[in-house]
C-alpha cells in the first residue's frame, strides 16, 4: 500500500508519510480543528481508505481499522465531553447527536475486527 501524502508547512510542501503518524495527525485534528486549516490531514486520511478499500490487502485494512477504531473513540469521547460542557441545551444535543454516531461508527468498526478475526481463524 503507498503511503499518503500531506501537505506541511510551508504550503504546498507535500511529503509522504506512515499511516501511523496520518492516524497521530487525525488525532491533533480531532483535538484541534486549527491544526488542519484546509483539511489535508482528512483528505488524506479519506484517500488512504479508498485505497485500502479496493486493496484487498487484509492486513493492511485490519491495521487502518485499528488506528481508526482509536480515532473514533477520541472523537467519541471529545464530543460527550464538549456536550457536557455546552453551555445550552440546543448545543449539548447536537453535540452528543455527533458522538454517538460517532460511538456507533466505533461499534461497527470493532465489530469488522472482530469479524475479519473470526473469518481468519476459520481458515
């Protein structure tokens, strides 16, 4: 699988880097929308699981189910915590509608591991 490609500082200076430090920068993303201004982190990650998605590499999609799993559950987690704090009802209900789609993308992402495992192990 080739690596993604992201743009750094200065703009337009685009190396490749690992699918674990993708996942690492979707992280600060998640934390802090500032830290990807026009999105390249998530577009990259977006063309990364395209790739992955026609690879049929099995082990390459188990490794970005993993990593996505970990983002999911940060996002989960962010946006509960950002609904709880809100400071009106309006914005703690879009705020928790946002993590829990995002705890069920985590549920079904686990459950592919689970179900990759299980395929594996019957054969």
């Amino acid at each position: 699988m080739q690596h993604p490609t992201c743009t750094d500082h200065p703009p337009g200076d685009k190396r490749t880097i690992s699918l674990d430090e993708l996942a690492a920068r979707v992280s600060l993303r998640l934390l802090n929308p500032h830290h990807d201004p026009d999105g390249a982190i998530i577009s990259a990650l977006a063309e990364t699981n395209r790739k992955l998605a026609t690879s049929g590499d099995a082990e390459a999609i188990r490794n970005a189910l993993a990593r996505q799993a970990g983002l999911l559950e940060m996002a989960a987690v962010g946006f509960f915590n950002k609904a709880a704090a809100a400071p009106d009802a309006s914005s703690t209900e879009a705020l928790s509608r946002v993590a829990t789609r995002a705890a069920d993308a985590l549920l079904r992402t686990l459950g592919a591991l689970h179900q990759m495992s299980r395929d594996e192990r019957a054969t």
